[in-house]
C-alpha cells in the first residue's frame, strides 16, 4: 500500500504591491510548464513539520531564505487528495527580490491576483477558486496597513 506524501509551499506575497511570487514548472517536474507556489514534500531526514518543509522547500527552490519574509503559522489551505496532504502557508515579504531558481522551474514572476498566468498548477488553481476571496482580503489589508502595523 503506499502512503500517502506530504507536502507544504508558500503563498509569497510582497506587502507593498500586493503580488505573489509564483515559479513556472520545469518539463520534467509534475504539472510541467504550470505556474505555482514554490514547494515540495516533507523529507524525513530534513523536516520535522509542514511548516518546515515549506521553508526547505522555497529556499532549496527558489534561494529565498525564510529570514527575508514572514510566514503565518497555521497552513492558509491545506488540500488533500488521495495521494498528497499539502499544506500552504502565508508568507509576506517586504518588496520583491530577486529569486534564483532551481532546475524544478523554467522561470518566475510576481504577479496580482487579478492577473494570474492562465497556465496554473492544479494545485494551486483549487486553492485559488476555493479561497481566492479570502486572498484578496488578506492582500487589501496587507497594502492598506500603515507601515508601522505591517509584521515586520
């Protein structure tokens, strides 16, 4: 029987623009050529949580340490088909900094909520059409804030 895998990635948002940082997939990854968060699966002998796993994961992927964004402590999402337990966290940077990118993916952007690219990872389109709403809300609040009451 074979056990079900457990993943985690992050929502990068930059709080002054409002956009997401999303990696375009490599031809040899799963889900080629689609546009995602970075992320990937628990290791046992790296992590020891979700939460863990997507801070490995972003950095190994994109060479983004945790330290230059924040990252919410309970999973926004967490979508759970019969193969994958993924767990997506939020993370808020302060600006957009360049990202070097692994052989998992082709490119990167940062991009609105509003203008997406059409080509999104399944994964992440459900989390969008489930919890999109929601995403903006946290985006508005997030470039509304005085700068003296954004996480720092």
């Amino acid at each position: 029987m074979e056990h079900k895998k457990i993943g985690a990635g992050v929502i990068l948002i930059d709080k002054q623009s409002g956009d997401i940082l999303l990696g375009r997939r490599s031809f040899e990854s799963p889900s080629p050529n689609s546009y995602s968060i970075f992320g990937g699966t628990f290791e046992l002998i790296k992590d020891s949580s979700p939460e863990q796993t997507a801070k490995r994961e972003v950095e190994e992927e994109s060479g983004i340490n945790s330290e230059e964004y924040q990252m919410s402590s309970d999973p926004f999402f967490v979508q759970n088909t019969p193969k994958l337990k993924f767990y997506n966290y939020i993370g808020v940077s302060d600006g957009k900094f360049p990202v070097t990118i692994d052989k998992e993916h082709l490119s990167y952007g940062w991009y609105p909520l509003t203008h997406l690219p059409s080509n999104l990872h399944p994964g992440f389109q459900e989390l969008i059409n489930k919890k999109g709403g929601i995403l903006k809300k946290i985006i508005e609040k997030l470039k509304n804030k005085p700068d003296d009451e954004k996480p720092n």
